[in-house]
C-alpha cells in the first residue's frame, strides 16, 4: 500500500490520463477509418455511376460507350479497377485486371467491401452495385464492380495511427508533467502547515498561522486549539506541582529540626533520608513536566561552559585540565534545565574522580547529538557498567551520595527519546556518551 499522499496523486493522475487517451486514440482510429472508407466508397461509387450512365444494350449485348476516364483502368495492376458482369455472357473489364475476373460471390470485407485477388496477387477491396437495363427483349440484370488496392486504405489507416500514437504520447507526457505540477502545487499548503507545526515545536511560535488554503483552515483551527488546550493542562500540571512542592517543603524542615535532638550516628543517617526523600521529589516533580516542554532547544556550547566554569574550582587542588571539543552552532532540542541537570550529573562524577584531565566532546552522528564524556579516574569495572545508571549505585565504594545522579540523567534523556551509555574510556577511566535524537 502507497503510503506517500503525493505518490498517490501522481499515479492516480497517469492512471486516469493513459485510460482517457487510449479512449481517445481508439475513438479517432474508427473515426479516421471509417472516414477513410467512406472516401473510398464515394469514389467507387462515382466509378460505378459513370459505368451505369455510359452501359447500353445493343442487340441484347452490353456495350460501354465510354469509359471511366482515370488513366490507371488502362494500366495493369494499377490499384483502380471496374467490372461489368452480365447474368450471361462474357464480363467487361478494365484493362488494369489485365485476366483477372473478378468472382461473382466475394467474401464480405471491413466497411462494406467485399474482398477478392487483384491482377498481382495483392488483396482488393471491390464496391458492388446491382442494376438493370430494359430492351425489347426484357429486362437484363448487370453488376457492376469498382476495385482498389486494399493496401492503400491499410497504409493510410497505419500512417494515421503512427503519427497519432506520437501525438498521444506528446500528449500525455505534457498531462503528466502537468499533473505532478498540479499536485506539488496542491500539496504545498500542506508541506507550509508542516513548517508552521515546526515552528510551533521548536517554540519559536505559539500557535500555527493560516497557510493559505480554505481547505485547511478547519485543521488549523483544531489544532490551534489543541495547543490552547494543552497549554492549558501545562500550566495546571505546573500549579500542582508547585503546590506539592511547597506542601513538601515545610514538612522536610521539620524533619531536618527533629534531627537535631537524635545521635550523632542516628541524626546523620536521618539527615541523608530526608536529603533523599528531597532529591527524590524534585525528581518527581521534574518528571511531571518532562515530555510537556520538550518544543525548546538549548545551545550546547554556551551551556558546557556554563556547567564546567562552577565545577572547574572543585578540581583546581588536583589541576585537573578540562578539554572541551564541540560542534559550532550545535543545538540540543531538549529544555536547559532538563539539559543541564542531566550533563551536569556526569559532569560532577568525572570532576570528582578525574586525577588530571577529562574530555568532553559533541558531535552529530547517527541522526542523534552524541556528547561523550571522559575521564582519566580510576574508572569501573565491566561488569559493573550495565547496572550503574540503576537506582542507588554508587561510582565509589565510599560515596555518601543518593546513588540517583545517572539515574537520573538516564531518566531525562528517556524522556526526549534519547540514552545514556557508559563504557571504558581511552584516558583510563570511565565514558559516558549521552545521545539525544535530532528532530526533523
């Protein structure tokens, strides 16, 4: 099944244009043939008139007292031919049958002739007629009979159709050049309707303007309105989320006051489950508006060197030396915050176990933007590299972290159907390639 709306056209339009010119080619061929014919009909017709007035009887014997005065009757196998055959006796001819006599019963032809075998063996087409002649001996019966090549009707009926054929063709490569230009023009609202939806999607517009065509504007208005409506629902997920935000907060500082009075070893354990049960809101509350603010896109460059400039003095002790590799002009479709959360999660992992130098770098590469970074730590083992991204995996034995940074950097780039990926790295340690797909 065509799946292509433009392909779909364009085929139906060739469809139909050959089937109305093959109509129309055999419509002209029995017009053009059948006007042929008449022609010829005419003119045996005229042969055979000009033989009945010039016919007399003279003694019960058919004489001709003049003969048709087309100078090919007097040349044999000429392509022109008459005959007069009497009920008795012997027939007359023209001289071009030179000793051929034509047969009183013929088969039937096309257009009303009657076939028969000229002088030189080449097919006839012979017009009848019969007449009679009163004397004072009777009434005596004639046929008359006007012959021509059959070849001459054939090679024009062919010449016509060859030409014919070619003006067809002519015909119907215009018509479809034609038709493909008539459905590119009739589609292009739509392909304007898509850059309109593309401008909304990026965020550089809010609702789609009219592209023009009376046809469209119903879609144009649903779906200005589905954009009104799911501005709608954004900002009421915003007002809730924000509500819970604020009915959680107040509950955590009491929490954290509530510490103050534990042990020690019991106010610190307390300290990090509440930490944890922030982090995890935050998380959930982001998560509510992933997915609705994914039409923005964020410059790449600006924001590595945004997240690299606050981590730089945490690594200044070990002089650790930042390489920063990015594409010009690279665009992430993804929210900055969305955007910065998640590279800055494995950003604060490779500045916190880098030993002298992390990498990172962004290309495009396989329909995605592919932002790797590396560093020279002590890294992870194999088999440990698959499970890491999970809930509460730790990079270092000793961390005292929630265990939810590539937890969730995964998280958010699952939400702009990207991936993260986590392998050994050339300088030693660990690489993490974050992949986020680019938008069409």
């Amino acid at each position: 099944m065509i799946q292509s709306l433009r392909i779909r056209l364009a085929v139906g339009a060739m469809v139909a244009i050959v089937f109305i010119l093959l109509l129309v080619g055999f419509g002209l061929s029995r017009v053009f043939s059948n006007y042929v014919a008449e022609r010829y009909r005419v003119e045996c017709a005229t042969i055979i008139d000009q033989l009945a007035a010039a016919l007399e009887l003279r003694d019960g014997k058919a004489v001709l007292e003049k003969t048709p005065s087309d100078p090919r009757f007097n040349l044999p196998g000429s392509g022109r031919y008459w005959q007069i055959t009497p009920a008795t006796g012997a027939a007359l001819r023209s001289r071009s049958l030179w000793d051929v006599e034509l047969p009183a019963d013929l088969p039937r032809a096309d257009h009303g002739f009657m076939a028969a075998e000229g002088p030189d063996g080449a097919g006839l087409l012979v017009y009848r007629r019969q007449i009679a002649l009163d004397d004072e001996g009777g009434s005596h019966s004639f046929m008359l009979s006007a012959a021509f090549d059959r070849n001459e009707l054939d090679d024009a009926v062919a010449q016509f159709h060859s030409t014919m054929a070619l003006m067809l063709v002519l015909t119907a490569a215009v018509l479809v050049a034609a038709a493909i230009f008539q459905v590119g023009v009739g589609l292009s609202p739509l392909v304007r309707l898509q850059q309109r939806v593309g401008l909304v999607r990026s965020g550089q517009a809010n609702s789609v303007e009219d592209v023009g065509a009376s046809e469209l504007r119903p879609l144009v208005s649903e779906l200005n309105l589905l954009l009104t409506e799911r501005e709608t629902a954004v900002e009421r997920a915003r007002a809730r989320a924000s509500d819970l935000a604020h009915g959680l907060k107040t509950p955590l500082t009491v929490l954290l006051q509530l510490t103050d009075h534990l042990p020690p070893a019991q106010k610190k354990l307390a300290r990090q489950q509440v930490d944890l049960v922030r982090q995890r809101a935050d998380r959930q509350l982001q998560s509510a508006r992933l997915g609705v603010e994914q039409m923005a896109r964020t410059d790449l460059a600006p924001l590595v060197g945004k997240l690299v400039s606050v981590l730089k003095p945490v690594t200044q002790s070990r002089d650790v030396d930042w390489e920063i590799h990015i594409v010009e002009r690279l665009t992430a479709d993804m929210d900055a915050a969305d955007l910065a959360e998640a590279l800055g999660n494995v950003l604060d992992n490779a500045a916190r176990y880098a030993r002298g130098r992390i990498h990172i770098a962004a290309i495009v590469a396989d329909g995605a933007i592919v932002i790797t970074v590396e560093d020279d730590g002590p890294g992870i083992a194999l088999h440990e590299l698959a499970t890491l991204p999970s809930r509460g995996r730790h990079l270092g034995a000793d961390d005292e972290g929630s265990g939810l940074g590539l937890s969730i950097t995964a998280e958010i780039l699952a939400a702009y159907a990207g991936a993260i990926e986590l392998e050994g790295s050339r300088l030693g340690g660990l690489a993490v390639r974050l992949r986020v797909p680019l938008r069409t």
